[in-house]
C-alpha cells in the first residue's frame, strides 16, 4: 500500500515553475518514437512528455547529448534533460532549435533564452565508463543531478550495488529522504522478463512503501525493436514539489540504466 508521506525539502524551494505537480499524486512519462532508430540504428537523442493520469500535458523533455557520446556510448553516455513549460508555445520551438545543434555537447545555451522558454528543471548525469549491464548493477556508481531552475540543486539520486537496481534519493541538503529498489534482475535483460516493471519507492523515514515507478509494457514490437518507453510515477499527493520532481527525474536514470539499449538490433552491432 502506498501511503502519503511529506519529506524534508521545502515546498518553497525549487518549486517555482513546477506548479503544475501540486495536488497530484501521479504523472505518466511517454519517450518519443524516433524513425532514425528503427530505420538507420542510429541513437538519437531522447525527447519525452510529462502528462497527468488523464493526458493532461505538463512538461515536454528534450536531451542534450553529442552524436559521438549517443554512438559511442549509447546508454551509458552523459546527458542533461531539459524539462520545459509545456503550456508554453514558445518550448516547441526552443526544443526544435535545441535538438537541431546538439552535434556539440559545448553549446551554451544563453540564459535569457532558458528563461524564455520556461526550462524549468534540469537532469544531468555524467559518462558511465562500465560496458558491461551487469557489472554496472554490482559496481555502478551511477547518479544525477536534479535543478529546478537550472543551476539550483535541489536534490540528487545515486546508485548503490547489488543484484537489483537499488537507488538512493536525496534532497538539496543531501538528507536522504527515499530509497528506490527495482525487481530481480532476471538474464541480464529486463525487457526480457515479463512487462510491466515495478520500481518501490520508500520512504527513508520508517520504511513504508510511498509510491512506485513502474516501467509500463508497451507491446512486444515497441519492446524490443525501440527504445520508446513509457513510465507511470506514483508518488504521495502531499509530498513536495521539489521531492516530485526528484522521484521524476530518477525515472530518466531507470530508463538509460535498464531500459535504454534492450533491441537485439543493437546488441548484435555492439
């Protein structure tokens, strides 16, 4: 059972322009299906929806990545995922200016035209040098860095070892707040073990589960020969913006960790 569970960071801080998850206690993460990759294998960078439980758009997420880095290191790769203002026209055409001059990780995007458009949180994640899906679940020490607005930390998540993907969240004074802990690790591949995929959040505070982030089937066509996945996060309806938005970003880390290189395409190139 999920139970309602306030954390330590603050309601007002870093909840300016993420409103919108306030009175909620879920949202659905849709990633986008990109034709290069189905056509041309080639890794392009990932762009996702943020929407209520009723399709409501709230956030459109757009990733910054180099072409060589997505080549190269595929799912193991550095990246910052920018959250926009989906009620804002002007996120489009940001997100298509964006996408069109990621060749160059270098870029620096002006932050006059970051406040134009309303980027209102950031995911960053450095380079994973690990090659090997299970030795990055016995000895990874994968994390991000969530800001809202881009430049304010307002929390972190990081990766412990095990046989599961087990995580731990933690807010901007680096409190550990919530603990994430995936399901058996079953033949090196998730998107082999059956479909849906329940990721249990708790709280840190006395142990009881506070919501999930489960990694929702999409079919066997879209399982194995795309990387287009979908999430539904679950989190208490009184819980903190900041906190909500921590829980969202993680969902990103859980997409590249398990999720993202699964085509036997792929593999078979690798």
């Amino acid at each position: 059972m999920i139970t309602n569970q306030p954390t330590g960071v603050p309601l007002e801080d870093g909840a300016i322009g993420l409103e919108s998850l306030q009175g909620i206690n879920a949202v659905l993460i849709q990633q986008k299906l990109e034709l290069a990759e189905i056509v041309l294998d080639v890794e392009t960078q990932n762009q996702y929806d943020i929407l209520t439980m009723d399709n409501k758009l709230l956030f459109r997420v757009a990733e910054q990545s180099s072409f060589c880095v997505r080549c190269c290191c595929r799912n193991r790769r550095g990246f910052s995922m920018h959250v926009m203002d989906g009620n804002k026209n002007s996120a489009n055409k940001f997100l298509l200016t964006l996408l069109a001059n990621l060749h160059d990780r270098s870029i620096i995007l002006k932050s006059d035209d970051i406040m134009a458009v309303h980027v209102v949180m950031k995911v960053n994640r450095s380079f994973q040098c690990c090659q090997c899906r299970c030795a990055c679940i016995f000895c990874s020490c994968d994390k991000i860095n969530v800001e809202a607005p881009p430049g304010k930390q307002i929390g972190f998540v990081r990766q412990k070892c095990g046989l599961t993907i087990k995580l731990d969240v933690f807010d901007a004074d680096e409190n550990k707040f919530a603990y994430i802990i995936g399901p058996t690790w079953c033949c090196g591949c998730y998107p082999c073990c059956g479909r849906e995929k329940v990721f249990k959040i708790y709280s840190s505070r006395d142990d009881s589960c506070i919501g999930t982030i489960t990694k929702l089937w999409g079919g066997v066509i879209k399982e194995f020969f795309t990387d287009a996945d979908s999430f539904k996060v679950e989190f208490p309806i009184d819980m903190s913006i900041p906190a909500k938005a921590v829980l969202i970003g993680t969902a990103f880390l859980i997409d590249f960790i398990a999720f993202e290189d699964n085509q036997p395409k792929k593999k078979d190139n690798s």
